[in-house]
C-alpha cells in the first residue's frame, strides 16, 4: 500500500479511471453486439446504431480509452459489415 501522500492520491486516481474506462469499453462492446443483432436480423436502425458506434468509438480515442488505430480498425470493419 501507498506510504506518502502523494501515492495514495495517485492510487484513488488510478482505481477512479480504471473504473470509468471499465465502463466505457463495455458501452463500446454493448453497441457492437446491438449493431451486429441489428445486421443480422435485418432491421432499419442499422445506420442509426452504426453511427452511435462510430460516435463512441471515436471518443474514447480522443480520451486515450482505446487507441486510435483501434479505433479506426473498427469502424473500417464495422462500416464494411453494414454496407455488404
């Protein structure tokens, strides 16, 4: 455990982000199950729910969640299931 003041702050940080990118990353996984129901099943809001992924994959680049690349692979896939 952390003895200075400074560690222990840096500990409560660390478990504070930990769990918001837990959260994050498991709404990023939630949508591509959604978007890949939607596709299989036919339905009409596939391009809303594309969208929706696109939006949040792109932000949790930008917040350092998931790395860019990631990201960008991603929606590449992503977009190319949805318009096969």
């Amino acid at each position: 455990m952390a003895n200075h003041k400074s560690a222990k702050k840096r500990a409560k940080q660390n478990l504070v982000r930990r769990q918001r990118n837990r959260s994050v990353k498991s709404t990023l996984k939630t949508l591509e199950k959604k978007l890949r129901a939607a596709k299989a099943s036919g339905d009409d809001a596939t391009m809303e729910l594309m969208r929706q992924n696109q939006s949040a994959l792109q932000k949790a680049s930008q917040k350092g969640i998931i790395h860019k690349n990631t990201a960008s692979r991603k929606i590449s896939r992503l977009s190319k299931l949805v318009h096969a």
